[in-house]
C-alpha cells in the first residue's frame, strides 16, 4: 500500500532535517557520531549479507541494499553529482537525523519488474511505519516557507528513488532510499522491500537493522 500524502506536520519536520543538511553541506565541521544500526544478520528472515550489504539472488531479479554512513553517501553524492556538497549532512555538532540506504535492483525476468519506492517501509518499534522522503516531500517543505529548493538538493534529485520505478528486462536501477532517522530509543527496525515481478505476482524481503551497543 502507498503512503498518503505527507502531512502538515511531517512536511515540516521535514524541512527541518533539510535545512539542517544544506546548511551542513557548505560548513566543514564533524557531525556527532550516529545511532549505530548495523545489519542484524541473526534476525530470522534475513537475507544473505556480504561488506555490510543485503543481497538476495531470487527468480526473476536480483537486489542489493546498503545503510551508508556519512563518508559512504557523500562520497556517493561527489561521484554522482560532482559536487562535494552533501544535503543529506546533519548540522556540525549534531547527530545525523537521516538514514540514507543505497538500493540496487536488477531485472533478470523476461518482461519488466515494477518497484515502487513510495511503498517501502521502515516499519520500528510498537510496529511504528515510516516512508522515505522523496522529492514531492522536498518540494512541499520548501514551499511551506515561499523558497526555492536549494541547488544542492537539486542536484541530488535524480539520485533519489521516488514514484514507480519500471526496470526492462535486463535493466537495473540504483538509487537512495532516505528516511528520517526512527525515534530515540529505537533498538531494532527492518526495511520492507516490495516488487511487482512480470507475471503480477508480489515478491520483495525484509531488511533488519539493530543498535549496536557501544
């Protein structure tokens, strides 16, 4: 099921984290370490795992999935986009307040895979869901406050994995899956990847991420 249009509320908690990471982007200072969530490679269901990513090799598609930390997404941003700015930094001083996952599908079916990123779900504790943050989300926060959208977030646009992604046979697509980061106290969340297959059928898997204990 797709989410509803964002909120009021979540357009400008939004904002808020965007704000921040532009802000971010043009300073040099070092950000608080994160909430360190690793890959719960325990948790029953979980896919295979191999250097910190998911992979699942199923019939018809195969798919990688990766939480970055801070240098990883910037570093993928600066090869992408060829600026060092990255929109998704938290303040100097601040602990980061976005997850940035980087997804990879590919379609190894004879008629076309359909992933609707809008459907993916971090689903945490008490079963509490969140969606990622796509660029309708970006533009509404912005508008709230009469600005245009920054260059850098503009930039960082076409990484973004948003609306329905339709990939041909023998196609792949990469992108950024960006959620606000889950509620204090958070432990344990997993990420739920859906796909439509060729046929109509549904396929997809879970993701789990724990704290790790520092």
């Amino acid at each position: 099921m797709k989410r509803a249009f964002p909120t009021a509320t979540a357009v400008l908690s939004i904002l808020v984290v965007l704000v921040a990471g532009v802000s971010a982007s043009r300073g040099g200072g070092k950000s608080r370490p994160a909430a360190d969530f690793v890959p719960d490679a325990k948790a029953a269901g979980a896919p295979a795992l191999a250097d910190g990513a998911w992979r699942v090799e199923a019939p018809g598609y195969a798919a990688e999935l990766k939480l970055l930390d801070e240098a990883a997404r910037r570093a993928f941003l600066s090869r992408r986009t060829g600026s060092p700015e990255d929109p998704f930094a938290p303040m100097p001083g601040q602990r980061p307040v976005l997850l940035t996952f980087l997804f990879r599908i590919e379609n190894r079916g004879k008629g076309d895979l359909v992933f609707e990123p809008d459907a993916t779900r971090l689903v945490g504790r008490d079963k509490e869901v969140s969606y990622p943050v796509g660029w309708p989300d970006i533009e509404s926060a912005y508008a709230l406050l009469g600005h245009e959208v920054p260059e850098a977030q503009v930039r960082a646009r076409g990484l973004l994995l948003d609306g329905q992604k339709v990939v041909r046979a023998d196609g792949t697509e990469e992108g950024l899956l960006v959620f606000r980061s889950p509620p204090s106290g958070t432990r344990r969340f997993r990420l739920e990847i859906a796909l439509t297959l060729p046929d109509g059928s549904e396929a997809g898997f879970g993701a789990p991420y724990r704290l790790e204990p520092k």
